[in-house]
C-alpha cells in the first residue's frame, strides 16, 4: 500500500478500527480456527463514505459463525450488505430496519432461522436486491417485499417458508428476479405473478407443493428468460399461451403430474436452449412444429406416456447436446442423421419399441459420453465408428436384436467405463488386443460370442464385473484374469455343455 497525505493515513487507521469495529459486531462470530484470532477473517469489502461512514460491507466466505448482533442497527448509511456463505446463525436482527439507505441486502447461504422479520423492509425503499437464498427461514413470506418499489431481485428460495405466495408480491412491478423454490410453499400457483412484465427469471418449483396447475396468465410474462417449475406438484395440461415466451431458454416442468399433449404452440419459444418436461404424464406425440426450435441443446421426455416416432428434424437441430426419451412408448427408429451436429453427447432412448439399425455417426464430434439404447428392437451392427469415440464412457444396449462382431476398438477407449451387450445376437470372436483400462463392468452374456478368452484381458485394470455367461466360448479362463485386483465376479458359465462352467465369486 502506498502510503500518502495525512488524510490518507487517516482514512487508513478508521479503516483498520472499522475492522476491529465490525468483527464486534458480528459479536459472537469468531474463526472457526480460533486459533489466530481474526486473522483469518476476509473483510473483503468495507468502503466508507468521505465521512467515514460504512456504506459498503461485504463479508463473504469467510470461517464465521454466530450471529448478527442488534449493533448492526449503527451502520445506518449501509447501501451494500453482503453476508454471505459466512455461516451466521440466529434471527436477522429486526434493528435492521434503521439501514434505510440500503440497495444489497444479501445474506444468502448462512444459517440464520426464525421467520423474516418483514417490519425491516418498510423503511428500505433503496433496495434493489434482496437475496436470502438458502438459510433456515421459516413462517410465511413477507408480504411488506410488496412494497419496495426498487426491488430488481428477490431470492427466498432454499429456506422452510409456508403457506400461500402472497397476492401482493403482483405489485412489485421492477421485478425481473423471483426465486421461491425450495420452500414448503402450498396453495394454487397465483395467476397475478403473470402481471410482473419485468421478469426475467421465475423460479417456484422443488419441495413447494402446489395445488392445482401452471397459469395459463404467464404467457404474458414476455421478457421471461427461464421459467422453473419443476418438481412441485403441477397437474392439469401445459397451457398453450406458453409459446409466447419468445426470449425463453429454459423450461423445466419435470417431476410433477402434468398431463395431455404438448402444445405445439411451444414451438413459439424460438430461444430456447434446455426444455425438461421428464416425468409427467404427457401423452401424444412430439409436435412436428418442434422443428422451428433452432437453438435447442438439451431435450428431456423421459418417462411419459409418449409415442409416435422421433422426428427426423432432431437430427438437424445444430445445438443438440443431450436427447433423453426413455421410458416412452416411441415406436420406428432413430433419425438416420443424428449426431452429424457433431455435438451429441448424451442419447437415452432405453425402454421404447424402437427399431431399425444404429445411426451410423452418432459420435461424429468426438462428444459422445453415453448411448443407451437398452430395451428395444434395435438390429443390426454396432457402428465400427463407436470403435473410434474417444469420449464415450458408457455404452448400454442390453436386450435388442443387434448382431455382427463388436467393433474390437470398444474394448480399448479410454474412457469407457461400463460395457453391457447382453442379451443380443452379437457373433465373432473378442479381440487378442485389450487395452480399456477404464473399463469396470463389461457384460457380454447371452449372445452367440465364439472363441476363447485371451490373456489381453488382464490389461483391463479396472474391471469388477465380468458377465460373459450363455455364449459359444470355448477353453479355460486365462489365469491372467486374476491378475486384475479389483475383480469381484466372473461369470462364464456356457450354456452349451461344451466345457466347464465358470462360475467364480472372488
Ligand atoms: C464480496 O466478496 C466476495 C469474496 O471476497 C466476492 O467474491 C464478491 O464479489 C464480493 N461482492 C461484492 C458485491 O463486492
Ligand atoms: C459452513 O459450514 C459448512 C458445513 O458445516 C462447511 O462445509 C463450510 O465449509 C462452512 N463454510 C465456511 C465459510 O466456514
Ligand atoms: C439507528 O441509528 C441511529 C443513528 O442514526 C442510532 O442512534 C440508533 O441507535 C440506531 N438504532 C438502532 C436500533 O441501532
Ligand atoms: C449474493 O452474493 C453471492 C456471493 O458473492 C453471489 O454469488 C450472489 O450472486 C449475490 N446475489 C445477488 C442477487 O447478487
Ligand atoms: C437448518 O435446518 C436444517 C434442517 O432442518 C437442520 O439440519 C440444521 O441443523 C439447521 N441449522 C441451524 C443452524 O439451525
Ligand atoms: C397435489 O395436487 C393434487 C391435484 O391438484 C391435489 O389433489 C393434492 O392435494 C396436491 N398435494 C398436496 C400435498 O397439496
Ligand atoms: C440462438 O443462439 C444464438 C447463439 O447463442 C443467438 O445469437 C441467437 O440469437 C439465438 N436465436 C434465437 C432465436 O434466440
Ligand atoms: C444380422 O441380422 C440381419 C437381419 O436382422 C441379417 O440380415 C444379417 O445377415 C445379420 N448379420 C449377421 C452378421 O449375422
Ligand atoms: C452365471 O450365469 C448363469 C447362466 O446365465 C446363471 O444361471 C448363474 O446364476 C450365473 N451365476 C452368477 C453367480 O451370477
């Protein structure tokens, strides 16, 4: 530090006081590590004004715990209070109230309790942001939030809050954050949140549980950005007036009990990047219009009622990341082009009647961790590219009708950690080379694999579970098998009299 005029330097020792000052009136907070005293606390922020007054402090992250004593009541010229992730239990302290130039009010992250003390929020008119996220509050939101005329940013999510959103939080028209999720929160989801024409960012799902369904009102929340009601007990349909969204890039209705189709009217929200509608009970088909949402990356169908095909458009869309639609009842195949995007990481389509051959450049980019494809009537070869997918970690194509000899590069990518072939119709013989020394379970049981085990199979140095039960092999097991430490079960019984069993449980 420079040290300068003797304003400087006096402006230098009421800071050092204010530290000393502050430590006291975080009074019962103290290091963790106690130790060296305070010496590890990080006063980051502490910024006064040319009087010296405080009017900015910020601790965040630092090994505190205890509570906020009723002194903070002095700071009165405060206009940016963060308190974060610091650990500080207890009530907030209702002398709060005298903080009346206050803007930030962030004191997310600790562990304070009781109910929010509302009567401090009547006097803040400044404040603009107010983030309490994940502590221990409890009662009933405050309904004096309803009040502040300046509020940008309001984030009540991750505590115990019960009972009703209340009515008047419709009045807090500068609104563009609204956080509630992670509550105890019960009552019908209020229609009137649709008159916030600021909001940006809803967030109202996860442990609250509503009654009844999303409000056809919050297709007029047109600058929405991301719209999270996932997990909090929704019924009834998706409303149409949702395709008006047209600046949303997230929707996550999943985990709740909506039902009917989905409305090809969300083919509106041409933002869109992540849309989970996983776990509900949806019916019908995917909507041809669907094709319009470019910007796509993530689509989650899994486990409803679905069925239809899956559209060849997805295998345009430029963006696509992750496609997961198990658990429906989609019937014909995958889209022949799909992975040509080159950024498909994640396809599940395990549990459907789908059929036909694997698409054939599915890990074209060089992104493919996972493809599941279990439970269906898939034919045919397993792609030689997938031989080549550095990336891939898990391949699981249990129980279809695939055929031919597994690609021999399958056994030694890098990544690849779980293997499961079983239950097909795959031929030819295991390779001599192995090198797949990520690999932990390989199942290969109940398929017509020929030959013998070669000793390359020692280099698979991670490998607990070896399945290859119910084939044509023929010979001894290599002793080299039990080089591999971590092996916890081989299973090579055959089921066609030829040799011995192999049944060993290490
Ligand atoms: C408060 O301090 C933390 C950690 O030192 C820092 O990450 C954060 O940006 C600061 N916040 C403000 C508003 O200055
Ligand atoms: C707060 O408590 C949690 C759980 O006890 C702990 O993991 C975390 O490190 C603590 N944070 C600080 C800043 O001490
Ligand atoms: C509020 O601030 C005034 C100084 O402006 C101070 O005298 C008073 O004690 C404060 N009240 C509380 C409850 O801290
Ligand atoms: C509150 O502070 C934390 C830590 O600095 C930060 O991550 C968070 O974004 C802040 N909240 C708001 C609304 O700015
Ligand atoms: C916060 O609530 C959780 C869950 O009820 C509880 O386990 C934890 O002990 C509480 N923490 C404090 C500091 O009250
Ligand atoms: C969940 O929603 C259904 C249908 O609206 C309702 O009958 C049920 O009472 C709700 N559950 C709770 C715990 O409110
Ligand atoms: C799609 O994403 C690109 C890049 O993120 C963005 O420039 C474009 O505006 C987006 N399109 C729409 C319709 O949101
Ligand atoms: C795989 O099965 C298809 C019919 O499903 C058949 O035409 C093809 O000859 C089989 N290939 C091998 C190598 O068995
Ligand atoms: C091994 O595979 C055979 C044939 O599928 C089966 O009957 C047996 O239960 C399996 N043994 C173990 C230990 O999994």
């Amino acid at each position: 530090m420079r040290i300068g005029t003797e304003r400087e330097m006096r402006g230098f020792y009421i800071y050092l006081i204010l530290l000393l000052y502050i430590s006291l009136i975080l009074s019962s907070a103290s290091t963790s590590t106690s130790t060296n005293g305070y010496n590890d606390l990080q006063f980051s922020g502490v910024k006064c004004d040319e009087d010296f007054r405080v009017v900015a402090l910020n601790v965040s992250f630092a090994p505190l715990f205890g509570t906020i004593s009723p002194e903070i009541g002095l700071l009165n010229k405060l206009v940016n209070l963060g308190i974060v992730s610091v650990n500080l239990t207890g009530r907030i302290p209702t002398e709060m109230r005298n903080l009346t130039s206050l803007k930030i009010f962030n004191v997310s992250n600790n562990a304070f309790s009781g109910s929010f003390p509302g009567e401090i929020l009547t006097v803040m008119t400044q404040l603009e942001i107010l983030d309490a996220y994940n502590n221990n509050l409890t009662g009933l939101l405050p309904s004096e939030v309803a009040n502040l005329k300046n509020l940008k940013h309001l984030s009540l999510g991750g505590n115990y809050f019960t009972g009703e959103i209340p009515e008047k939080y419709s009045d807090i028209q500068s609104l563009e954050y609204l956080g509630l999720n992670a509550n105890g929160l019960t009552g019908k989801i209020p229609g009137f949140l649709g008159r916030l024409k600021n909001l940006k960012r809803l967030l109202l799902g996860y442990f609250n549980v509503f009654h009844g369904g999303i409000p056809p009102e919050f297709g007029s929340l047109t600058q929405l950005e991301i719209l999270d009601m996932a997990s909090c007990n929704l019924t009834g349909e998706i409303p149409e007036s949702l395709g008006n969204l047209k600046y949303l890039h997230q929707l996550l209705l999943h985990q709740n009990s909506l039902t009917g189709r989905i409305p090809s009217q969300l083919s509106g929200l041409v933002s869109l990047k992540t849309l989970d509608l996983s776990i509900n009970e949806l019916t019908g088909e995917i909507p041809e219009r669907f094709s319009a949402l470019q910007n796509i990356t993530l689509i989650n169908l899994f486990q409803n009622k679905l069925h239809g095909s899956i559209p060849s458009y997805v295998s345009d869309f430029p963006h696509l990341e992750v496609l997961q639609l198990w658990g429906n009842s989609f019937t014909v195949g995958l889209p022949e082009n799909l992975g040509r995007n080159g950024k498909l990481c994640r396809l599940d389509v395990s549990s459907n009647r789908l059929t036909g051959l694997i698409p054939l450049h599915l890990c074209k980019g060089g992104a493919l961790e996972d493809l599941i494809l279990m439970r269906n009537f898939f034919f045919g070869p397993l792609p030689e590219e997938l031989g080549n997918c550095k990336s891939l970690f898990n391949i699981r194509v249990t129980k279809n009708q695939l055929n031919g000899t597994i690609p021999a590069g399958i056994f030694n990518l890098p990544s690849l950690s779980f293997v499961e072939l079983d239950y097909n119709f795959f031929s030819g013989e295991l390779p001599p080379q192995m090198s797949g020394a990520s690999i932990d379970q390989l199942k290969i049981s109940n398929n017509l694999i020929s030959g013998e085990i070669l000793p390359a199979i020692r280099n698979l140095r991670s490998l607990q579970v070896l399945e290859l039960e119910m084939n044509k092999l023929s010979g001894e097991i290599p002793a080299e098998i039990f080089e591999i430490k971590v092996l916890s079960k081989i299973n090579s019984s055959s089921s066609h009299g030829h040799r011995a069993a192999y049944i060993v449980q290490l």
